[in-house]
C-alpha cells in the first residue's frame, strides 16, 4: 500500500481558488459505491479513469487543484517575470 501524502489545506485552498477563478473545476462524479474525478479546463473535460472511495476523493482533489496552480500559476510568473520586467 502506498505512503499517505500530507495535505498542505492552506496552499490547497489557494490553489482551489485560483484554479476556480481561471476557469479549472475538478468535481466527483458518483459510479456506483465509488467516485471518478473530471477535471473541467476551460471547457476541455478530462476523466480521470480511476475511481476513489468516499474517503479519498477528496484528497485527490486537492492534489490535482495544487497539481494545475503549480502548472499555469508558474509559468504565468515566470512569463510577467521575462516579459514584463
């Protein structure tokens, strides 16, 4: 069984934030006594193909919200960084 990663909340809720705010939604999608995750980019639905349990879906979540702000937030800075300074 995999290691439990600890959850930062404070950055998560950040992250959630600012992923809500450009247009990123990640939502549960119920199938059957489990859950699969859909990421909703800007329109582009993304199905993650795994399910999770009621307990961990959650968790995911957060993950992949801190998984997108790092991804865009990132390379948002660093384009203002270059370009604009």
């Amino acid at each position: 069984m995999g290691k439990a990663k600890m959850i930062n909340h404070e950055t998560s809720l950040r992250a959630m934030g600012w992923c809500i705010n450009n247009g990123i939604k990640i939502y549960p999608l119920p199938k059957g006594s489990y859950y699969e995750l859909e990421i909703n980019d800007n329109g582009k639905l993304i199905r993650s193909g795994k399910t999770y349990t009621a307990a961990k879906w959650a968790d995911k979540v957060y993950e992949l919200y801190t998984y997108y702000y790092d991804r865009y937030y990132s390379n948002w800075l660093y384009v203002i960084l270059v370009y604009y300074l």
